[in-house]
C-alpha cells in the first residue's frame, strides 16, 4: 500500500476483510485513507453472507485489487469487473 501511495499520493483504499482487528490496525496506519464497510465482519450468519457479498461489489468497483494469496474473494471481485489484480506478500 506504501508503494501505491509513492506511485499515487491520493489514493485512497477499500478494505473488505474479515477481522475487525485488521480494520483497526488499517485505520492505524492508514487513517482516513481507508474506506471499509460499517457492517460487523461476521461471516456466520445469513447477513454476514450477505454483508460479505456486498462488500464483493463495492470492492470489484474499485481501480485495483490488491490481495492476498489465498483470497479466491478477491479474484473473483478482480474478475466481476476485469481489474487489475495483484497479490501482496510478506
């Protein structure tokens, strides 16, 4: 993310996770740069779900993705809108 603010100091970022402990260390080192849901990242239940696939779209709407490698919710939001994918490693 540092690289893509060296390329594009404007950029902001769209985080779909599901752990809100990496929303708040996001928002830590990012600030306002981060943009993510309202929604509890909760996954078990029936509104988690769809809360999950809400947030699928607003991330295929986004310039790029960047992901990690075991993320098949990225690519698949990468392929929704024929974007830009790249996997972001340690």
């Amino acid at each position: 993310m540092n690289k893509e603010l060296d390329k594009h100091p404007d950029t902001h970022f769209y985080l779909a996770t599901d752990s809100e402990e990496e929303k708040k260390r996001m928002k830590d080192i990012f600030g306002e740069r981060i943009i993510t849901s309202h929604f509890k990242a909760e996954r078990g239940s029936v509104e988690g779900m769809q809360h999950a696939v809400l947030e699928m779209y607003l991330l295929a709407s986004t310039n790029k993705i960047l992901g990690s490698a075991k993320s098949t919710y990225s690519v698949t939001a990468a392929k929704i809108s024929d974007i830009p994918y790249e996997i972001v490693t340690k």
